[in-house]
C-alpha cells in the first residue's frame, strides 16, 4: 500500500478527518494541560471531573474554567454530561443540544 494511501484510510478516507473518542479521569489542575493536548490532537474527550471534585472545589472551577477558554479560544465546542463528566471537542465537531428556533 503506498503511503498516500495508508494516509487516506488512517483519516478516514480521501478528504475526511477521522476523530477519536477518549475518556479521561481528572484528578488535578496539572491534569488539564493533557486533555488540550488531545483536542489538539483532533480527540474528543470526556472527562470525569469526580475525582478532582472529591479533592477540590476551587481547583475544578478553574478546570473547567481553564477547558472552556481553551475550547472556545480553538473553535471547539464543550458541554457538560450529567454531573460527573464534561465533553470538549476540537474544531469541526459540535455538541447536539436539542433543537432550537433557529434550527
């Protein structure tokens, strides 16, 4: 297989963009600079925020602060999954909400 083509089908074929679902538990601050790297990376990523909150409130707030900056800040959308998980997407992808007056 030559290398365009094994290029092709890694993305998911001619002129389409392949992304990846990972799940990550988020046990510190420190820990947020990981979860940018992957939605860099063209990843969406849930995140269970639990841990950190079993920890600390304070430190949380400024996660989740610190992930929706970074999620806007690339064009990518974040949403929060119930009350244990958030999910941030990189740019291209968005989060369904329901249908609204515009749709």
């Amino acid at each position: 297989m030559s290398e365009e083509k094994a290029q092709s089908k890694a993305e998911g074929g001619p002129g389409k963009t392949l992304y990846y679902l990972k799940a990550f538990s988020l046990h510190s601050l420190e820990e947020v600079r990981n979860v940018k790297e992957d939605v860099g990376k063209d990843m969406i990523v849930i995140v269970r925020v639990t841990p950190l909150a079993e920890k600390n409130l304070s430190e949380l707030s400024k996660a989740v602060t610190e992930l929706y900056e970074f999620a806007t800040s690339i064009g990518g959308d974040i949403a929060r999954l119930g009350e244990e998980r958030i999910v941030i997407t990189p740019p291209r992808v968005r989060i369904w909400r329901g249908f609204s007056q515009d749709q």
